[in-house]
C-alpha cells in the first residue's frame, strides 16, 4: 500500500504493509514491546516496523500524519485472520505444527511452560520452535514432524520469519489446549499445599515449576529423567492425579483414626 506524504512543499511517496500477513513475527514482538514506551514512541515504533519511511522523517511527521498512518495500520490489524495454520513455508522449508497435541511430550510442555513464565513475549521464537518442526514424511493432509530433542536455538532464528498471524493463531490454539489441561488436572497444578514461608516469597512449586513435577515422576532418580521427558503429558498427569488423590485420601484416613 502506497502513501504520500508532504514535506516542505514536497510529496514523497512510501509503501506501507498491504494487510496484516506481510508482518513478522519480529516486527510483531517489537510492536508488542513499544506498548509499554508510551503512544509517542509506540507510534514511532509502529511506522518504522510497517512502512519504509525513513526514522529522521517519522521524527518530523505532523500529528494529523501520525494518527491517520496508525488509524491505517490498525484497521489492517482488525482485519486480520485469527486461524490455525498447520503448515508453513520459511525458506523453501516446509514446517508443520504439532500433528495431535493429545500426543505431546510431557517434555516438549514442561519447556513451552517454562517459556511462558520465563515472559511469553521474550520467548515467541522459541516456544513457536516446539511447535513447529520440518516435516519428515506426508500422505495427503497427514504429516509427521521431527522427534523434539530440546535442541531449538537455530530453528528459533528461522521462527522470526513467521508472519505475526501464523504466530498468533498456532498461540490461541496452543493457549486454548493449555487452558484444557489446567482445569482437567487442577488437582496437580493446585498449590494450596504449596504455600510460601510466610515472608512475601514464592511458593516452592512456583520456584521450581516443572522440574518439581519430573523430579515426582522420576521418583529421585535423574538417570530416569530423559526417559520421562520423552513420556505422553497426558499419561504423566493422570498418574500424578492419582498419586496426589490417593495421597489425599490417605491423609483424611489418617486423620480420621485419631
């Protein structure tokens, strides 16, 4: 998209994106960020990542520029397509998205959690680096992808060249599967028995995240650890739920004999 901007008698005139898909993920983050810097250097931010107007020039545009540039750019925005894309091309490689989610490694979780902790925001690579991995084989629709290994520092470099939608739909799919997994084994994400020392601090659960819970399944023994992380999610947490209700229930058995 073409615009034309006039400075001292002059008109020039500048590209900006055609629709909210021409934007990558590392625009995006950059946009996400500048949220946080105030709506004069959000705006600055915004016309610099989406347009090829030169930085001196934005640092001379009238306000009645700036705010219909980013009444544009946000109308672009809204209009964007919220969807899952299952496969994705950077590079001339093809990359597809988690086949079944169900089938997830408690591994592959255990570090997209620590992600999110650690700041969704800072980590969007990384964690869109377990999600989508090169495809190794494909009848038709169905695809496999390669074994996660942990191994994500190149292929996250190779992540920023994402478009924001693609990014933001394979989040909402994750985020909403995520959401799932939370309220159906409440019981082992429940830290009530997990308080802090009573001086402000975080809890020891919150502390140690999800190394407290393969250090559970491993039983103590770190040499079971790389097995365990190659474990069904699903299959671990239905066995923590069971081992934490049975816990429980011994407790109140116990209590009840005194």
């Amino acid at each position: 998209m073409k615009v034309k901007i006039k400075k001292d008698g002059k008109s020039e005139t500048y590209n900006i994106i055609d629709s909210w898909s021409d934007v990558t993920m590392e625009s995006w983050m950059q946009l996400i960020k500048a949220k946080d810097l105030g709506k004069a250097e959000d705006a600055k931010t915004s016309i610099l990542a989406l347009s090829d107007i030169p930085d001196t020039l934005i640092n001379q545009l009238s306000l009645k520029d700036v705010a219909i540039l980013m009444e544009t750019m946000g109308k672009l925005q809204s209009e964007q397509e919220i969807l899952l894309k299952k496969v994705i091309y950077i590079d001339g490689q093809e990359y597809g998205f988690h086949p079944n989610l169900d089938d997830i490694t408690i591994g592959e979780y255990a570090d997209i959690e620590t992600m999110i902790k650690s700041g969704l925001e800072d980590n969007l690579p990384e964690l869109m680096a377990v999600l989508f991995r090169p495809i190794v084989d494909r009848k038709g629709e169905a695809y496999k992808i390669q074994a996660y290994d942990g191994d994500i520092t190149e292929r996250a470099e190779v992540m920023k060249k994402m478009s924001s939608e693609q990014v933001q739909g394979a989040l909402v799919f994750f985020l909403e599967f995520r959401t799932g997994i939370i309220e159906q084994y409440a019981i082992v994400f429940d830290e009530s028995n997990n308080k802090g020392n009573g001086r402000g601090s975080e809890s020891f659960s919150e502390k140690w995240g999800w190394f407290g819970v393969l250090h559970r399944l491993c039983n103590q023994d770190i040499s079971k650890l790389e097995a365990i992380t190659k474990m069904s999610l699903l299959e671990c947490l239905t066995w923590l739920s069971y081992e934490t209700d049975l816990n429980e229930s011994k407790q109140v058995k116990s209590y009840d004999s005194e």
